[in-house]
C-alpha cells in the first residue's frame, strides 16, 4: 500500500498512482516509467509488447465465456509536463514527484503533479490486475511523449491494435463525456541579430515579470491569465520608445501548450534615463497588477540593477522583436457557434528564448476546424514576416470530430445514469487529445475520452480531486462490464 495515498478509495489506482509518482517521466526520457509500466504487464503474464517508438501495448485476454465481445482499448500518456516553481530545487530528470494531500485535493510539493495523465495510466493498471472484473478482449495502450506534440501516438504502429472501441482518459472533468477535440499546429520565428557593444554611460537591469498563473494553452486560454512574455514585452516597448531602452536577453515561457507564467529580460539604458525608467516601472506594475488582480493576484514586475552586460541587440532587430511580440494575436481568436462555451479556434504566444545572436519564439495555434488552424497560422505568419524574422512550423496533428451518435457514447450515458442517476455532460475539448491521432491511424474506432476532476495542469498548481476518482474508476468498470454483456 503507498505510504501516503494508499488509503484512499479506489486503493488500487491510488496505489499505482503513488507508485508512478517516483518514476522521473519528462518527455522524450520516460524509459524509467515504461519499465515500470512494462513490468505490471509481465508479472501478470500478459502479452506486453513494444512499437518501433516505444509506445507499450500490453493484451488481457477475455473472461472465459466474452470471448466473442468487442474488443476495448485504455488508453493514457506516460510523460508528464515538468514545472517547477522558482526556488523549488528539483531534478525531473532523476527526483520523484513528491505528492501530498491538501484537504480535498493531492497536489505536488512545488511541481508539477503529474496526474496529467498519470491518474489515467493507474486506473488503466488497475483494471490490468483485476481478476474479478468480468470483460471482453482488452488492450492497454501507454504512449509516449504526448505533451512535446503528441509524437508516441502519431508515430504509434498500425498494427498492432485490433479493437473496437477507444477509451481516451486524459481528461480533467469528473462527470464531463468528450467526443471531440481541437487539432492543432505550432509556428516559430527566429530573429538573429548583429552585437553591438553597449551604448557610453548606460546602467543594466534586469526585469522579471513573476507570479503569474500560468495554465494550460488550451483548456484554460479562454480563463484571462496573463501572459508574461506579452507583460515584458510591454514594459520594454513603451520603455525603448521613452527611455531608449536596449534589450541583451530577454527570455520567457518553457513549454509550447503553457501559457508562460515567468519571464526575464536584461537591458541596458542610459544613466540619464534611469530615474525615469524606474518611475515608469513602478506606474507600470501598478497598472498591469490592477488590470490583472482577479485572476492573476501575484503578479509582480520587478527591476534589479546588474552587472553591464558586454553587448546588446542591435537596433533594427530589437525594434522588429518588439513590435512582432506586441502585435502577434495571444488567446481566444473564435468561441464555437455549435457547442455553447467552447473555444473553437485560439493562439498562445509560448516561448521566447535568446541564445547567442538568436532569439526564438515558439507559439501554438488550436481549432476543431482544420481550416481555421492554417488560417490562424498564416495570421501569426504574417507578423513575424513583417517583422523579418525566419518562419517555420511543426507538423501540427489532426482534430477528431464529434459523433452524437457514437455507440460507446450512449453506452458511456447510460451507465453514468444508471451509476449516479444524473446525465453526464457530453462536451469537446479545446486541446489536442491523442484520440485525433490514433482514429486517424485506426479509421473507424469508437472513442470517448474521460476522467477525473483537475485543475492547474501544466504548472505548478495541479491538483487533483480525491472524491472524483472513484466515480471516474466506477464509470471505468462499469463500461467495462457492460461492452462484455452486450
């Protein structure tokens, strides 16, 4: 039984949840939880087996007598987003995640929690070890490297996988059923500038824009974060037309699909301009404090003198760096016209990182509606070519459409109905699940996508709500059982 979450219900996800907890899984390095994973597998003497990727499958024959049932896939993500907030000394790499529980909720000690998807991936375990429940053909599909740009599923062998139906648990709200998601396209820009040395009589600060939020780019763009790399970019726009401010670095943001909740610039401007400079800084952090206090009451813009830096970016590239960050469109671009509060198509200005004489900015593009992510894209594009920057994109991944009819959907309402006696909400989601990916590969599969209630995901916030769980794994099994009596 785990130390710290093994009593609580259901104790067998909870279990392999906390065991999950102290396996380091970044994306791109989760070899240390694939043999975790691996291992539940072989030590029940199931079929597990391996893609040319790494993505693990792992095979649990029918109860004698369902045989003949349609065959079920689980699926989860075993990466996790690593953040930390600033000061937290952690090593996600090689330190576990150090979970404890806050009341109502399990929450990490400064990091990220992982829940995202790891809560899904220990009720898949679960159901694995269960030699009680009564079920068909099951697969449990584990993929890799889902939040760098969902690479596991997009590079998941097509053969492998026989079943019928899909179930997705990578989502974030207990009673909440989703038949659809956003596809989505990343778009990055590079300015490389000419050192120059720094201007005579200048005086070096460095700004930080801290406190923020933060949040995942797509299910919560519509909430009204703040944006730090946007913030910075503010402070030196208005600085550099008044106080003939000069950038050195400016960095911000870390992961393409957060809204960056930090960011960090040192600039050079001249010793005559000082005090106004600093006069500006202390009107202008009242001001975005004011304009962001409901959601974001930390917010705070600080400026510490410094050490001269040895160069600074040339005029001509500061002065397009600043106006592309200024004018390049961040958040909700279009609410859906079909399902009331979704967000169908948004932009978030990601990263903004400077090594050497480059700078890059990394910003990502949503929508359900394939035509308005390119159009999006060509939106963003067409600042940065403004601003004469290098353009190039990623490969982006498909949308999965919505079926109001989908068998396992009907199925999926009335166990929920029969369970809790209340109708679930059917919804689609702003953000790239790996269902888009994998009905692309596999045409035909029924899917649905569930899961417990989260919040935070993606920053140091995640916390996940204990009583909603059991009600997620109930649903779980009782689907389970249900595909296997039909």
């Amino acid at each position: 039984m785990g130390t710290i979450l093994g009593h609580l219900k259901p104790e067998s996800v909870f279990n392999h949840f906390e065991e999950i907890c102290k396996y380091p899984r970044p994306s791109k390095q989760e070899e240390k939880i694939a043999e975790y994973v691996v291992s539940v597998g072989e030590r029940n003497n199931l079929k597990t087996v391996k893609d040319d990727f790494g993505n693990i499958i792992v095979y649990k024959p029918a109860t004698p007598g369902f045989e003949n049932r349609k065959t079920v896939v689980m699926q989860g993500h075993i990466d996790m987003v690593c953040e930390k907030n600033r000061g937290v000394e952690h090593d996600f790499d090689n330190d576990p995640i150090h979970p404890y529980i806050d009341g109502e909720w399990i929450k990490a000690k400064g990091t990220t929690l992982g829940a995202d998807n790891g809560i899904g991936v220990a009720a898949a375990l679960a159901v694995l070890e269960d030699k009680t429940l009564k079920h068909g053909p099951l697969e449990f599909l584990f993929t890799l490297d889902e939040e760098t740009g969902l690479t596991g599923a997009s590079s998941l062998d097509t053969t492998l996988l026989k079943a019928d139906i899909l179930l997705n648990m990578d989502s974030e709200e207990e009673g909440s059923l989703y038949i659809g998601c956003s596809g989505g396209k990343t778009t990055m820009a590079n300015f490389t500038f000419s050192a120059e040395p720094v201007p005579a009589d200048s005086v070096a600060y460095e700004i930080k824009v801290l406190g923020l939020t933060g949040g995942h780019s797509g299910l919560e763009i519509q909430s009204g974060f703040g944006n730090a790399v946007k913030i910075i970019n503010r402070l030196i726009w208005h600085s550099t037309k008044h106080q003939t401010l000069r950038i050195a670095k400016i960095d911000g943001g870390n992961k393409h699909n957060a809204i960056p909740r930090e960011a960090f610039a040192t600039i050079t401007i001249p010793q005559s301009h000082e005090a106004d400079f600093l006069a500006y800084v202390t009107e202008f952090n009242k001001i975005v404090k004011d304009e962001n206090v409901t959601k974001d009451p930390n917010l705070s813009v600080t400026v510490e003198k410094c050490e001269l830096p040895t160069e600074v970016m040339d005029i001509k590239t500061h002065r397009n760096l600043i106006d592309a960050l200024y004018a390049i469109p961040h958040g909700v671009l279009k609410m859906s016209p079909d399902i009331e509060g979704l967000v169908e198509t948004s932009t978030n200005l990601a990263i903004i990182d400077t090594k050497g004489t480059d700078v890059q900015i990394v910003t990502s593009q949503r929508s359900s509606v394939a035509s308005e992510i390119r159009d999006s894209v060509d939106m963003v594009t067409s600042v940065f070519y403004l601003a004469q920057a290098k353009v190039t994109h990623g490969d982006g991944y498909p949308g999965w459409k919505p079926n109001i009819h989908s068998e396992i959907l009907i199925l999926f309402k009335d166990s929920y109905k029969k369970l809790f006696g209340k109708e679930p909400e059917v919804k689609a989601i702003h953000a790239g699940l790996e269902c888009g990916i994998i009905g692309e590969k596999y045409p035909g599969m029924d899917m649905i996508s569930f899961g417990p209630t989260m919040f935070g995901v993606h920053s140091p916030d995640e916390r996940l709500k204990i009583d909603t769980v059991e009600p997620f794994y109930k649903l779980l099994t009782e689907v389970l059982e249900n595909v296997a009596s039909k």
